[in-house]
C-alpha cells in the first residue's frame, strides 16, 4: 500500500458560526451564517437543518476562500429547527442549534 502520511490535523473546536441565521429563521427567505474554519485543519463541513415536520427545503453551502463558508438555507414552515453544524464527524461549538421560526 502507499505510505500513511501523517494523520489530518482536524479540530471542531476550533470553528466559528455566526450570523442570525444560527438562532432566527424566517419563513420563505434565505437565513443565513457564516462558518469560520481557518484555524480548524482539514476537513468537511456537514449542514443539516431539520424541522418540525419535514426537513429544510434548500442549504446551500459556499466556499468564500480561506475555509470561510457562507451557509444559507430556506424554510417553508414556522417552528423550531434544529441545526446542525458538524466539522468531520464533530459538531462545532454549539451544535445543535436551536432555530425558532416565528
């Protein structure tokens, strides 16, 4: 087999979600946040956004550069939402969020 190189360094401790988006949701626009994973190594940013019936319409996850990520997603329904924001297998700092859509 090819030699093992050293293990990826990945740390979800170390990213950082912010915007309204991570706590206030609106029915029928784009909410949104970003995710600052600079400082985190390498590894897959995971968005899930699950509501009271039935799950979020649209993410959409971009990649600004420099492992900054704009996140936007769409919801057709009120109520509570969970939002997931996992670096790898970890969740960041915290995940799960918790979304209330008046």
């Amino acid at each position: 087999g090819a030699p093992q190189g050293p293990p990826k360094f990945s740390d979800a401790s170390k990213v950082v979600a912010k915007g309204l988006g991570l706590s206030k949701g609106f029915v029928g626009q784009k909410n949104s946040f970003t995710v600052d994973c600079s400082k985190a190594g390498n590894n897959m940013l995971l968005v899930g956004v699950q509501g009271p019936r039935n799950p979020c319409e649209e993410i959409v996850v971009k990649h600004l550069g420099n492992q900054l990520y704009n996140v936007g997603y769409l919801l057709r329904e009120r109520g509570d939402y969970v939002l997931v924001v996992k670096w790898g297998e970890q969740h960041v700092p915290n995940s799960p969020f918790r979304v209330s859509v008046p």
